[in-house]
C-alpha cells in the first residue's frame, strides 16, 4: 500500500514539474516562493500531503512529521473548490488553516495560470484517450461532490425550517410543564392518601 | 569473511579481501555511466520508490547534517540537499570515483550545489570526526562493502547521539512463489539486460550474487545491534527484495 502510495505521488510530482518546465511564468513565481511548505490535510481521512516548493520545481512528500509554514486542512470537496476556482476565497470555505495564512495566500496567487487548460496539459502528457477516460472518471466524482455537499447543506436546512413549525412555543410548552408538575404532586399525595388508609385497615 | 586465509565473496566466487575492492571498484567504473538507466529499468523504476519512503522515513529537518554513503549517481543526495536548506550540510561520499564523478555532474546540472560535499571514502574507515552527522543513509551500497562490520562501526562513530544510521539494501523475500521470480529475473534476464544496454553482462551477474550474498534482514539488525545501535529495526518493501534497517546511536 506504501509503495502504491509512493507512485502516485511520485506521478503526480512528476507531471507537476514537468508543468513547470512549460509554463515559465508560472515556475518563476513559485521560484519566489522557494524553500516554502505547505501541508495538505485531506479530511475526514487525515491523508497528508506536504508539498515542498524549491528553485527547480515541486517536490511532494509524505511525510507527516514535518513543521510545515501553513497548513490547509479540509474535505476534498472544499479542497477542490479552492484549487479549481480562481476566485474562491480562502477564509470562510469549511477549510482550516494552521500557519502563515499570507503564505497560502501568496501560493494562491502564484498557481492561478491563465488559459491553463488541465484537460489540454493532461492529452500532450498521456496522449488523448487516457485523458479522456480519466477526465471522464474524475468529472462525475468532483460534481457528485459537489452536488452531495450542497443537497446536504439543502436538507439540513429544510429539515430545521420543518422542525421548528413543528415545535410549540414556549409559552404553551411552560403551561404543559406546569400541569405536569401539578399532575405529579397530586399523584404523591394520593399514594400517600392510599399509603394510610392500608395502614388504618 | 574467512579470517584464517583471509579471504571474502565476490558474488558467489571466494577472493582475497584486498581484491574484493579492486573488483568492486571495475564493476562500478564500468556501469557508472549508466547506472541510472539501468537502475530505472531492472527495477522498473520501483528503486525511485524504495528510496522516497527512505528519504519521507529520515525525519531529515532543515540545519541537518546527512552523509549520504555509497551516494553513487546522488539521487537521495539531491532531495536531502532540498530538506536541509542553506543552513544544513550534506556530504555525498562513494569510495568509486567514476560514480562520484557521475552524481557530481548530475547534481550540478540539475541545479543542486552550495549544501552538497562530495568525498571518496570507504565506507569502513570514514574520514570524518566523531558525532559528525545527524543522519547517514547507504542505499544499496553496503553489499558492495569488504568489512560490513567495519562499515556500521565507522558509521556510529560518526553519527552524533542520537543520530539516525538507514540502511536501504536487496534482501531476502518471505514469498516462495516471489523467490523463484526473482531468481529467474536476477540470474536469466538481469545480465542479458546489462550486456545489451551496458554492453556488461558480468557486472550485472555480480550484482545479482551479490545480492543473494548480502546478509538477511534478521542478520544484519543483529550486526547493528551488534555494532551498539539502539531501536534497530527493518521494514520490508516489495515482499523482502528491499529491506529498510533503521537503528539510532544512543
């Protein structure tokens, strides 16, 4: 499982800096930022990823011991909204962030590549069908999550609007609490009522 | 090694120990040039694999000092460099010129340089001071070595307490089914590899000896322990053909 782990990673760090070596621009923005870490925590299952930017590239890590400079911790939903949307904001998302919060900021800025096409980037690096079935794997599990994440926000609220139409107000809910603390001490008195007359017998 | 005669394994042939060296030394001036391409497709590029989950188990911090023994063409040099920063150090030693030369080379033209030391060394007898290092790593290396005892002694010298010796090497595999594979693989296409890509199919053959030469996993945590590390343990990658030992100088 380790070494399936490892090549994935290893992939995907490749893939990503041979990115680099095409766009220019985009590698001399990060270079700015060279020496700088941030750890990416993948909830719920705490996957973590530490991606280490230096003068040449990218290199990613496992390692989970490491003081990362920031970390972003969230679902892969929220994860993905911040990566694939260019104005998405960092604060507010449902992601955590531990550390330099500027930092994140600044790595933000420096990945938005304009006219970067992922789809087009991914064929000239594997050729056009393995993209194409990839893409088309991917793109149902990135809407599901999506679409999952927002039912859930649409029926949790739904579900409180009906409750709350359901539940009495207080006023009537104090009355029954009286008549329910009346109901008892009559209770207590007639057990002790019969309590007595057994006694007397 | 026998110490009446004085004699030691070259592969499966017995030789005099100060020939060992010289043998060793012929195979890897003859292989340097293309040892990565050839350590890329006798493993199917897994040896990237095996060295990364050594690399993310070193704990290396920037402000480190790592010896990288037996360094060859420096490809955990070259991650390590990144780790330690400007503040750390690290030193790629190879008792083999022509490969230290290779990985040199490499490393400059990959852009790494100001942190990276080089320097030919035996492994048994390292040139440097006492509690030098926080992390030593041999990847590979430690079969090729004469006096492997010799080797992990001069390694703790050098460790600072608490120091971290990694021992990335071949080793037995716990599958019989695997075992019968890989010998196939190790001693029938190995060597015709080696001959059509490095026009050398006796080096190769010797790396394959040499493997099934090199102490098993249980052996070699004893040798450490021997040695005077402490919390020495190993872990199996691939089914046992790689084994990572890890011990730390009390």
């Amino acid at each position: 499982m380790q070494l399936l782990t490892a090549a994935l990673v290893e992939s995907v760090e490749a893939a990503l800096n041979l990115l680099l070596k095409t766009r220019p621009m985009l590698g001399e923005r990060l270079q700015n930022l060279s020496g700088k870490t941030l750890r990416i925590v993948l909830l719920p299952q705490n996957w973590t990823l530490l991606i280490r930017l230096h003068a040449e590239g990218i290199e990613l890590s496992q390692d989970s011991d490491f003081d990362a400079d920031v970390t972003l911790k969230g679902e892969l939903g929220v994860l993905i909204k911040l990566i694939t949307e260019p104005r998405s904001v960092l604060f507010g998302q449902g992601a955590k962030i531990d550390g330099d919060a500027a930092l994140l900021q600044r790595i933000q800025k420096a990945m938005r590549e304009p006219g970067l096409d992922w789809e087009l980037w991914l064929s000239e690096q594997l050729g056009d069908l393995p993209t194409s079935a990839l893409t088309q794997a991917f793109a149902p599990l990135a809407t599901s999550l999506q679409e999952g994440r927002g039912s859930l926000e649409r029926n949790l609220k739904s579900y409180l609007q009906e409750e709350l139409e359901a539940l009495p107000p207080r006023a009537e809910y104090e009355l029954w609490t009286d008549q329910i603390s009346k109901a008892r001490i009559q209770a207590e008195q007639l057990e002790r009522r019969i309590a007595k007359l057994c006694k007397a017998k | 090694m026998s110490d009446d005669n004085k004699t030691t394994h070259f592969g499966y042939t017995e030789v005099p120990v100060e020939e060992k060296v010289k043998r060793v030394a012929d195979v890897f001036h003859s292989v340097a040039a293309k040892y990565d391409v050839m350590n890329d497709l006798m493993s199917g590029g897994v040896h990237r694999l095996w060295k990364r989950i050594t690399i993310e188990s070193s704990g290396a911090r920037a402000g480190n000092s790592i010896l990288d023994i037996a360094g060859g063409t420096g490809d955990l040099t070259k991650k390590f460099s990144r780790i330690v920063g400007p503040t750390g150090k690290v030193v790629l030693a190879d008792i083999n010129a022509s490969m230290l030369n290779v990985g040199r080379d490499k490393l400059i033209n990959s852009g790494v340089s100001g942190n990276v030391e080089y320097c030919q060394a035996n492994a048994e007898c390292l040139p440097f001071a006492e509690n030098t290092f926080d992390i030593i790593t041999i990847a590979f290396g430690l079969r090729n070595v004469t006096d492997k005892d010799a080797a992990i002694r001069s390694m703790l010298r050098v460790l600072k307490p608490g120091g971290k010796l990694m021992i990335l090497e071949f080793s037995k595999t716990d599958n019989p089914l695997l075992t019968k594979a890989y010998d196939f693989y190790s001693f029938n296409i190995l060597p015709k590899m080696g001959q059509v890509i490095a026009n050398d199919a006796e080096s190769y053959r010797y790396l394959a000896e040499s493997i099934r030469m090199h102490p098993d996993q249980e052996t070699l945590k004893g040798m450490m322990d021997e040695a005077g590390f402490v919390n020495t343990r190993y872990r199996n990658m691939t089914g046992g053909v790689v084994a990572l030992h890890t011990g730390i100088k009390p």
